[in-house]
C-alpha cells in the first residue's frame, strides 16, 4: 500500500486539517446515468434489486438529500467535474436549450454551450497536480476536439467502450451498457497504479436508455413478482447488472489490499426517467423538482467514515470538487472560483456546511413533459432554483418577465415555494401561504442570480402562438 505522505505545505495550502503523515487516500468515483434516487433497494424500490449498494451503505454512509446540480446529463458532469454552477459554465442542455414545441415557449432560452472550456482546471486536473494518477472509464459528455476532450482536461487514462454512440443498442449480452468492460478497465488501471495515490472516475452508462442486461439478469426479473410502485424487468434488470459491476469493483479493491486507504463516492447524475416513477418525490430527469435532481449516494472511507451512518444535510454536486481535493491535499486552482463547499466536516460527524443555500439555473426549455410537472408541454420552462434549510423556492422566468414581476406575485405564478421537510412531493405550493418565507427566499435567489451573473432569456420569441 502506497503511503503518500502530505507536506506541511499542501496541508497548509489545501486546508485540510490533516495529522502530519496522513497518507492521501485513493479516489474511486462511480456515477451512475439516471439512476434515480428510488431505484435503489436501500431508497426504498419495492422491485429493484441492489444488493452490493445496500451492502455498501451498510459500510458507509448515505446521504439522503444529495442534489444533482443539472436535471440532465451534461450539464451535471459538468458541474461536477468544474465545482461550478452553470451560469459560470454554460452547459446547459444536452445539445440545445430549445428543445420542444417552439410555438408554446414564450422566451428565446440562452443559447447552450456543449463542451467544458479547456481553460476550466477540472477535478482531474487538480488531482493530478497534486500527484495523482487520474483514469476516466465510460462517459465524458463534455465534447471533444479543441482542447475539451478528457485527456485534455486531466485524465490520464481514457477508456470508452461505447463510443461513437453510447445510447444504441450494441446486443453483447456479456457487457450490457459496458458495465463490464469498463469495470475491467478501471480495475486494471488501480492495479497499475496501487503504489501511488489514483483518482479512478467510473462514469457509467448504465441505466441511460436504451436499456440493455445480462439474459440471465432479465429472466430473474421476468419471473419476479411485481412492485406496487415498479415493475419494469428490463429496468430492474439494467439496475442489478450495474450494481453488480460496482461488487466488482469493490471486490477489486479489496484482492488489491486498496479498501482501508480508498474514499470512495457512489451517486448519479440526475434523476430517473419516466420509465421509473419516482414518489413520493415529483417528477423526473429534466425538470427541477425533487425527482429530476435528488440522487441516491453513499460515501465509504474506513476509519474516517463511520459504517451505517447517514446524514441529511443537503449536500450538491459542486461540492465534490472542494471535498475530494482536500481529502487528496491538493491546492484550489487559482483565480478559478469554486461553488461548493468541502463535506469533509460531514464525513467525520463532527462538523457542520458554512453555506445557506444550493442554487440551481436553467435558461430553457426541455421537451417531454413529467410526471406531476408544471405543465404538459416541458419537462422543465426558464427556471431558477434555491434550497435553503427546509424551503425550497422556483422561480419561472416566463411569468416573471412577461406577466407582471414581483407587482403581480399574488396571480401571476412565477413562483412556487415547498416545505420539503414536511412535503418531499412538492404537493403544496405555499407561496401565497407564507409570504414572508418567500419573499426571503426570493431576494436570496436574485441577489445569487447578480451576483453569478446568470444569464437570462430576455427577448421574447417570436415564433411564440398563444393557444
């Protein structure tokens, strides 16, 4: 086992906190693609099975509201791999923000960028620079050429066996999804690297459609009887063979002698699609309510962890940037702001997130409505987004602009306010209910919109056809 001791000048500059002769610890990130915060046997499905996930949490310790900071693919990795909000970046969408009935949106939405900027340090970049052997297996979704590929972008290794496109059924019933042959990959790449500190990043494919499992898997589920709430074998099936790939994983690491020394991270990228509802939280992938960017996750470090705890401090994805980088003693890039805020304290139990509030941005229109959404024409309109404590607070800018602002706030309906502690489904809007509540949550959420410069949709669209 390697044993990378941390100087006093990392540990000064990165602010960790850490004993003189902590060894830094492994990194192994495995993201899940829309796997929603129901999927899981340890959040509740009542037909999915995830048996080496419900095992894991019982090692770790689960989170129970992790945030997605994009209610979409792109714009989540993103994040995450940035440690900043949209607004800084611009990824939005997958491919366009103007995605659905044109005649029916009433704003021209922010035009989306497809690729993180090459001048962005990313995570892997950080980490690198702080003596880590960097690998990414499976999805990037970031773009490429020009400098925003990921070996470009501080990753070491790459290795994608689903490439040109991912979401087309490629019928090899050995590696559905490539769950498998990237589970090889990244397990030959920690093998490679046990003597050094590495940052393995396992971006699945899995569940993302089109669906795809083992035969064996499928019939298992096909014969299963089914759940009040789910009952998709396919689905099901897709689930268990991604689980069973994150048991080899683990299993790796233990034949390597790496677990006592590994952090390790499990979630998604965003929630669940409509082929798996997701109450009692509202909605799915795409829009902004709990069901599009609640994420199951659980975070395993031995000896620094405690096994079978949870936390229910709302937590986002930005927040992985600061927290890995300190745990690895790495300096934040300079003159690059970071978003999020390390959940180190949180590991431990022992400490407590300066921060208010998440935020969340989307200057857009997502086609194919949701279940329980706003309406039935997009997953999600121009739409800003604040969680602070128990409230949580949308602000729909088609309202907002065109029908009156904050004068007419009492009719308009620009704005919806949830007690998520007290309503997770998002049932009540109370916005008229509790205006006092929503008038704090409404200066928080545009003085962060100034202050993020988040760009908004302005001009009117004229292709727009009331009726």
């Amino acid at each position: 086992m390697h044993r990378n001791v941390i100087s006093r000048r990392q540990l000064l500059a990165g602010g960790a906190g850490w004993l003189a002769g902590a060894e830094k610890p492994n990194i192994l990130f495995v993201l899940a693609d829309d796997l929603g915060w129901k999927d899981t046997g340890f959040n509740g499905s009542d037909f999915y099975e995830t048996p080496n996930l419900d095992r894991l949490k019982g090692e770790g310790m689960i989170f129970s509201q992790a945030y997605a900071c994009g209610a979409n693919c792109a714009p989540s990795r993103a994040c995450l791999l940035s440690g900043q909000y949209t607004p800084r970046h611009g990824v939005y969408a997958v491919g366009s923000t103007k995605r659905g009935p044109v005649k029916k949106m009433r704003l021209e939405p922010v035009p989306n960028k497809e690729y993180l900027e090459p001048s962005t340090v990313t995570l892997a970049e950080a980490l690198r620079s702080a003596g880590y052997a960097t690998g990414l297996f499976g999805k990037w979704h970031l773009g490429a050429g020009n400098g925003s590929e990921p070996k470009a972008q501080g990753f070491d290794e790459y290795f994608d066996p689903r490439l040109p496109d991912p979401n087309r059924k490629r019928d090899l019933p050995d590696d559905p999804k490539g769950i498998y042959s990237l589970t090889r990959a990244a397990g030959a790449f920690m093998e490679k690297n046990r003597h050094q500190p590495f940052f393995a990043y396992v971006a699945h494919h899995a569940i993302h459609s089109t669906l795809e499992a083992r035969p064996a898997t499928l019939e298992k589920f096909r014969a299963k009887a089914k759940g009040a709430q789910h009952s998709n074998a396919l689905y099901a099936a897709c689930v268990y063979d991604l689980d069973d790939g994150v048991g080899q994983l683990l299993r790796r690491l233990s034949e390597l002698d790496l677990q006592r020394n590994t952090l390790l991270v499990f979630t998604s990228d965003n929630g669940g699609t409509q082929q798996s509802l997701q109450e009692p939280l509202r909605g799915s992938k795409g829009c902004y309510y709990e069901g599009g960017i609640r994420e199951p996750m659980i975070v395993r470090w031995p000896g620094r962890v405690a096994a079978g705890s949870s936390c229910a401090v709302p937590v986002a994805s930005v927040d992985f940037y600061p927290t890995l980088l300190e745990a690895a003693g790495g300096r934040r890039p300079a003159g690059q702001a970071l978003d999020g805020e390390s959940l180190l304290p949180l590991f431990t139990g022992r400490g407590k997130l300066k921060r208010e509030a998440i935020y969340w941005h989307f200057p857009g229109y997502l086609d194919v409505p949701v279940p329980r959404g706003r309406d039935n024409d997009f997953r999600t309109r121009p739409v800003s987004v604040i969680r602070k404590g128990d409230w949580k607070l949308l602000l729909y800018h088609e309202e907002w602009q065109l029908d009156g602002g904050h004068a007419r706030i009492a009719g308009n309906h620009a704005v919806e306010l949830f007690n998520i502690a007290e309503d997770v489904g998002e049932r009540r809007d109370l916005a008229q209910d509790n205006s006092a509540k929503r008038e704090e949550l409404l200066r928080d959420l545009l003085l962060w919109c100034e202050k993020i410069r988040a760009p908004l949709p302005e001009r009117r669209n004229p292709e727009y056809a009331p009726g």
